[in-house]
C-alpha cells in the first residue's frame, strides 16, 4: 500500500473559539488515537490534507509531528463541512506491523464479462471493500475478475478471495453484476 507523508503540529485541548481559530488560519484540527497511547492532538494544514483526502486511494500516513514524534497511522474518519465541503477534523488511527489494519480499499475490475459480451449491462455496486490485514499484505488494490460473469449473474464480497487478507465487507453485498437488457440473447 501506498504511503503517505504527513507534518503537523501538536495542539492542546481547545474550545470552540480556538478551534474555529485554527480553521480560519488553514489548518485542520486532527486526533490520533489507538495501540493503547494516549491521545494526540495535532493540526495539519489544509492543503497538505487535499493529496490524501480527495483520492478513493487508501494510504499508510507516515505522519511526523514539530514535537520530533512519528507516527504510523491510517484515515480512520474525515468530517466535512455540509456547504463548503471543506474537511473540518480527521481522526487517524495508529497502526504498527505486528496487528492487522481494518482499511477500506478500492475495487478494481478486471477482464471482460461473458454477459456484457451477449449484450448484458454491467453494474458496479460496490467501490471499495472494507479489509484486514496485517500493514505488509495491504493491497493498494483489489482486483475482481469478470471474464466469468454471464447474464443475471453477481459477484457478491463472501465469493472473493485473497491471500493473507480477510474481508470484513458483510459476505452478501453484492460488488458487481451483468443484467439482462431487452436486446441480450439468451442463448
């Protein structure tokens, strides 16, 4: 999986007003929690933020802080603004080699569907996948093959299947699928 570097500096615990302050300077107020630490409260500047946030790409954040701490962690939760669609806060999650990371990760289809071949429309339903893993066997990617998907048929999250990666995505939603239309043969 792709990295991702990060710098930001460490804040206290503020009210409204200081918070509101940081926004209006361009920075991002942010939290990093998890592996059993203490909370770390940081801001990152806005634009800095925009390479890891406006991508349906997951990446490990290699995040450096002006106190000399690094840390690894993952995009655990964003919150935008409901107008300006600015981000507001981001919550990381610390994450280290030795425990698996819950990530989600996008799909990507592969090949060229027998149903679509016989005049089926192909449907994409599901764009990422939530997975675990431990940080060595994180894909930046998930491949689904569709050669095989004929007519009326679905590829749903329990059928697929990766080495060293558990998908925590429930079994039945379904990723993709081929439906009949009015002008696909049947046969």
């Amino acid at each position: 999986m792709q990295h991702f570097a990060l710098s930001g500096k460490v804040r206290q615990v503020g009210n409204k007003a200081v918070i509101k302050a940081f926004r209006a300077q361009g920075l991002v107020p942010c939290n990093l929690y998890g592996l059993g630490m203490e909370n770390v409260l940081f801001t990152v500047e806005e634009k800095e933020l925009k390479g890891l946030i406006e991508t349906p790409m997951s990446h490990i954040v290699d995040l450096t802080l002006d106190n000399g701490q690094a840390y690894t962690a993952i995009v655990h939760e964003l919150q935008f603004h409901p107008v300006k669609d600015n981000c507001l806060h981001v919550d990381f999650l610390a994450v280290n080699e030795t425990k698996p990371v819950a990530i989600k990760v996008p799909v990507t289809i592969t090949g060229h569907s027998v149903g679509v071949q016989k005049g089926g429309k192909f449907t994409l339903n599901t764009r990422a996948l939530r997975i675990s893993a431990l940080m060595a066997n994180l894909p930046d990617e998930l491949p689904v093959d569709i050669t095989e998907l004929d007519l009326d048929k679905k590829i749903k999250a329990g059928s697929l299947k990766y080495d060293n990666i558990t998908i925590l995505t429930d079994k039945d939603t379904i990723v993709c699928g081929v439906k009949a239309t009015r002008n696909s043969n049947k046969g």
